[in-house]
C-alpha cells in the first residue's frame, strides 16, 4: 500500500515510519546504475543505454523499490554532474515507476507535469545532443498520454475529493490542461519536421524509416523520433476526447500499411493500429478496422513469446483481448469474414462465435453484448474540462464513456433491419420491390427507406474523402426490380495447403518416431 508523503519545496516525498522510505539514501548498486547510464549517455551508446533501461532499471525496482519509489533526483544529482537533462530524464523515471507502483499524490501528479514541461521544452528549445532508444522515447510519450488520461479522470471524482486536494486543483489549474499536452505533442511534431522528412523520405531523400531514426552521423535522434511518435500520441488523445476525424489526421503521414519505425516498438504498434482500428469502427468505416485488426492480430499470434519477459507482456495480452472484441463488433456490423485471416478467425470463433451469432439478431440480448463487447474494448475517454468548484461536487469520470456507448448504441440500432435485407439480397440475384416488401412485412415506401438507409450504413468516407463501401453485396434499383451485385473475391488456396502440409510434416515426425518391434 502506498505510503502517504509530506511535501517540501522540493517537491519530493519526505521519509515516513510506515514506508521506513529516505529518499536521501542511495543503494550502491543506484549509484552504479545512475553512474553508468549517464556515462553511457554522454556516450552516445544506445546499445547499453537500451539493456540498462530495459533490464537494470527494471530488475533494480523489481529488487530493491516494489512499493517505495526510488531515491529522489536531489540525492542521485552529484553523481551524474549535477546534470539538468539527465535529472530530468531520471525523474521521468522515478515518476513512470510511481504511477506502476504506487498511487501517485495531487502533488506528485502536479510535479510530474512540471517535469514533462521542462523535458520537452529542453527537446524543443535547447541543444539535445543525445542518441536515446526508440523504446524510451516511446515511452515517454506513452506515459505523458497515459498521466494525462489518468489526471483527468482523477479530477473527475469529486466527490471524495478533500478541501486540500480542492484548493490546489484550483492553485494549480493550469496542470495537465488539454490545450497544454495538445500544444506540447503538436509542438514536437512542427518542430521535428517529421512529417517533411517522411515525405522526402517517399522521394528516396531521408533514410528515416531505414535506420529506425537513429541518427548514424553523430547527431541526435531524440526530437525528430520524439515528433513521430506524438503523431501517435495525439492519435490517441484525440481518441480519448472522442474526435476520431482530427485523430486519424493527426496520424495520417505514417504510412500504416508499410513497416515504419512505428513498428520496433511492440507498444507503439499496438497502440497505433488499436486507436486506429476504434476509430475507424467508430466511423463506420467496417473494411478498414478489420483489415487493421486482422494484421496485428496475427502479428500479435506469432510473436507473443518473444516478449513473455518484457514488462509490456501484460499490457499486450490484455489489448489482444480487447482488439478481439473489437474485431467481433467490426464483423457483426459488416460480415466480411473473407477479410480474415483462417488462424485470426480460428482465436475469434473460440472467444466470441457464440456471441457474434447472437449479436446478429438484433434484440435486447443482442444490444446487450454490443455493450458488453463496447465496454469491454473501448479506450477510458475522459472529459478535459475543469469541474466547477462553485456547484455542489459530483463524479462526472464516466460521462464522456457513457456519450460515446449512446452513440455507439443508436449507431447499432439504425443498422437494426439491415441484417434482414442482406439475408433477402444473398438469396436473390433479381427481386421485385413489391415481393421483398411482402417478405419483410412492410410497405414499399418503408420498404426504400430501409434500402436507402442500407445503402447509406454500408458507404464510409474514406481519408481521402472518397466514399467506399463495406458491403460484401450490393445492388441497384431497376424500375421496380431490386438488381444484386455479389462480390466474389478470388479464393485462397495458399494457406489452407501450407497448413495441410505442415499437419503431413508432424505426422510424419511422429510416425517416426515409433519403434517397430
């Protein structure tokens, strides 16, 4: 349980019996560590800064700091030189390990957005002359994003709120304001010129994506790969605020269906295409969110062990589980499972068929699952703004979750007699509007809504503006005859033989294995 801390002007934690916590004292094995990574820093080594930030930070908090927080930057400063970007980098640690730990104070949230100030005012206007792994650099705007999430949605609950915690909400208003991490994550992407080098990169004139943004000339890679990936952070906050058109923008220069440096970064990958996938869904733009999903997934599928030991393991299974329900959500509402891959299809059945074929009914239980499903996988959107402190106190942390499931839900609601026509359309290559009328029990002016509203459900505007469809069958009206148009995609033989050929492969190895008597 995290130990309550009185504050001085430093603004770090003070000792406390309970804890036994001196955030003056420092371990030999910090000192090393500290001594170490500055040393290779200054150095330019991205190798050993990678493996120290990975592994020695991660193994010593496992250690050493499980539920206290690591000696403060005041007691580690002589050490590394007195520092000031190292110490702020070092405190975006010591932060990062407090919000995983522990729960962080008012005050300490209120410091760590200080922190990330002068971080990113130093990267935006003083001279960075440092190489640091993409992985850090990642998750240094992951968690900026994430701290900001959660500040919001701690401010939210008012209602437990105690007149201290009151007056400095109010002293310290300014404190992750939404214009505030807006402006710093937009402000990264201007002044790195990311989205100029990646253009020039598509003329063969950068080597960006080539070597990962590392800089192999002697130079620093920190703001240009810091740009980049605010692209994805704003992506993400924009998700959060419900603003799916300004977030899929945000993202637009990177290239999803190409590798990028987006994707050496297991989390940066999933984040991407899973904000990407929900707004998309949330857009209605069905094909493009299960093809997105489809490819994670299965790269999800194969490459699972590989990071069975890194601390981001947990957080990549449980947003496995959440792009699932995501992607049976996507498949109810547009069945197109020809766009999914037989090994994806295969995990879907398994987690959601049972549920996938109820949805498909459209009933009470139906709505049920959808917000079920919705709940389940969707982002924790916040409401930016500050309460008012004037009115009595109420928690309003789930409103802007329970305005995005309304809207989810009425979305779903209108598709209500769609599932009907497209079961009528697959039936039939030709029918008369007056005999599908009579078949779905309405007249026929209900009858060119219900096919109106088909048509207009199953057509998205892309990125580009254009409109595209997501039916898998379509059709046009002749008259008074209903003329259908199926798609019939060309079928993949590939996969189903590779499969059959590695079963003959084990087979053969067991049989081998058997000896005769």
């Amino acid at each position: 349980m995290a130990a309550s801390y009185e504050y001085e002007d430093g603004g770090y934690p003070q000792q406390t019996d309970a804890a036994g916590y001196d955030p003056n004292f420092v371990p030999d094995s910090v000192k090393s560590f500290v001594v170490h990574l500055y040393r290779h820093i200054r150095e330019k080594n991205v190798y050993e800064i990678h493996q120290m930030y990975e592994s020695s930070f991660q193994t010593l908090s496992e250690r050493m700091f499980k539920e206290t927080p690591w000696p403060s930057v005041d007691a580690v400063a002589p050490y590394v030189d007195n520092d000031h970007v190292f110490c702020l980098l070092y405190r975006e640690m010591w932060f990062r390990h407090l919000y995983a730990r522990l729960s962080p104070t008012l005050r300490q949230r209120i410091d760590s957005w200080d922190n990330y100030c002068s971080l990113f005012q130093v990267v935006l206007h003083g001279v960075v002359n440092m190489q640091l792994p993409n992985q850090w650099l990642w998750d240094m705007v992951d968690e900026f994003v994430y701290q900001f999430q959660a500040f919001c949605q701690y401010r939210a609950k008012m209602k437990s709120k105690t007149a201290e915690e009151i007056a400095l909400l109010k002293q310290y208003d300014q404190a992750w304001n939404v214009y505030g991490v807006l402006n710093f994550l937009q402000a990264l992407v201007e002044k790195s010129t990311i989205i100029q080098i990646l253009e020039r990169e598509k003329e063969g004139l950068e080597e960006f994506t080539a070597t990962d943004g590392y800089d192999y000339n002697g130079g620093s890679n920190v703001l240009k790969v810091l740009g980049y990936f605010s692209m994805i952070g704003l992506l993400r906050v924009h998700c959060l605020l419900g603003d799916y058109h300004t977030g899929l923008k945000c993202l637009h220069p990177i290239d999803i269906t190409q590798q990028g440096v987006y994707t050496s970064v297991i989390g940066s990958h999933i984040t991407t295409i899973y904000h990407y996938g929900f707004a998309n869904l949330m857009l209605r733009r069905y094909v493009e969110a299960i093809h997105e999903f489809n490819k994670i997934l299965l790269y999800i599928y194969k490459t699972k062990q590989y990071h069975q030991k890194s601390p981001q393991y947990e957080q990549i299974l449980k947003k496995n589980e959440q792009m699932y329900a995501l992607l049976a959500i996507s498949l109810s509402l547009c069945p197109q499972v020809k766009l999914v891959e037989e090994t994806v299809n295969s995990q879907l059945r398994e987690k959601y068929g049972e549920k996938m074929a109820r949805m498909q009914r459209y009933d009470d239980e139906a709505f049920a699952l959808y917000d079920e499903l919705f709940s389940y996988a969707c982002p924790k959107f916040i409401t930016p703004s500050a309460p008012s402190f004037e009115e009595p106190l109420v928690n309003y942390n789930q409103d802007a979750y329970r305005l995005q499931l309304k809207l989810f839900l009425y979305e779903v609601k209108q598709q209500q007699l769609l599932a009907g026509v497209r079961t009528f359309l697959k039936v039939y290559s030709t029918i008369s509007l007056g005999k599908l009328a009579n078949y779905m029990e309405v007249d026929e002016p209900t009858l060119r809504t219900i096919l109106m509203t088909y048509k207009h459900k199953t057509h998205a505007v892309d990125s580009d503006g254009k409109i595209t469809s997501n039916a898998d069958v379509d059709f046009y009206i002749d008259e008074e005859m209903i003329r259908v148009v199926e798609s019939k995609p060309a079928k993949k033989y590939g996969d189903y033989f590779l499969r059959q050929i590695v079963k003959l492969e084990g087979i053969m190895t067991d049989i081998d294995r058997i000896k005769l008597e």
